[in-house]
C-alpha cells in the first residue's frame, strides 16, 4: 500500500513520536520535495524510509486552486501515482483532492485504520499525544464522533 502525505500530518506524527504507524500502516511512503522542505524547516532529519518524488507536472486545476505548495505538490504526486491514500488534513485540498476523484484521509482516519489493524489499542490516548505535542488542534464534535465511531468515549 501506497500513501502520499501532506505537511501538517506527518509533522504531527513526527513531533509526537507516531511516524512508526505510518510505516507499519503503508509500505510506502512518498512526499513531494515541497513537502520535504516544509518538514526539514521543523525537523533536523526525516525517516530514510520517506521516498521524496515530484510531479512531473501539476495541472491547471491544481495549481491555480489557492493551495500552498506543499498541498499542490501532493495532489498533483496523487493524480500521477494513483496512492492508495492521501494524506491530507487541510479542508480546501482535501475536498480538491476528492473532486479529482483521490482517495483521501486525514490523520484521524489514520488513526481509525491503526486501531482496525491492531496497532493502537485507543484512538484518543494518541490524539492525545498529538495534540499535546504534535500541535494538532481538532475540533471537540469531531473528536467526539471519530470515539464513537471506534467504540470509545471521548473526554476532553
């Protein structure tokens, strides 16, 4: 399986000492250069297992839809290497990206697919962590309904 990601998600993973769900998630892991540089402003070195690729190109649509350039790069990467997922939290490309027809998660998601395949044992400990040292903020009715849906309750 093949994940494509976004800034903001790795970022959180990184800073909370989460990336490791990614790669136990994913057998690959690509970010565009963009991306790349947007990390590396925050983080002395990445995982070796990131696989940095750029588009080859990045259509009309894309680039001219008001999104930064880490977010255009990772769309565009999308469209060309047909993931099985992009990693995306932003609202704006992630709805650019699901009228391009990308599947699309954001790092809630992940941590739905993570307690599925047995690698957490509770979504909220880790959103949690994320917020507390990954600088995530998610909104409380989304926490609440992201818990009930993996059998939790969420407590702020």
């Amino acid at each position: 399986m093949v994940v494509i990601s976004d800034t903001s998600p790795l970022t959180a993973l990184l800073l909370a000492g989460r990336s490791d769900l990614l790669r136990s998630l994913f057998d690959r892991v690509v970010i565009p250069p963009a991306v790349q540089s947007e990390l590396l402003r925050a983080h002395s070195a990445l995982p070796a297992w990131i696989e940095i690729m750029a588009p080859h190109a990045i259509p009309t649509s894309v680039s001219e839809a008001g999104l930064d350039v880490g977010e255009t790069e990772a769309i565009a990467l999308a469209l060309e290497l047909h993931p099985d997922t992009l990693l995306i939290d932003e609202r704006l490309g992630r709805r650019l990206a699901i009228r391009h027809g990308l599947p699309v998660t954001g790092l809630l998601g992940l941590l739905v697919l993570a307690k599925q395949r047995g690698l957490i044992v509770e979504v909220a400990p880790v959103v949690r962590e994320l917020r507390d040292k990954g600088n995530c903020w998610f909104g409380h009715d989304l926490l609440v309904a992201v818990c009930e849906a993996t059998g939790e309750i969420w407590t702020s």
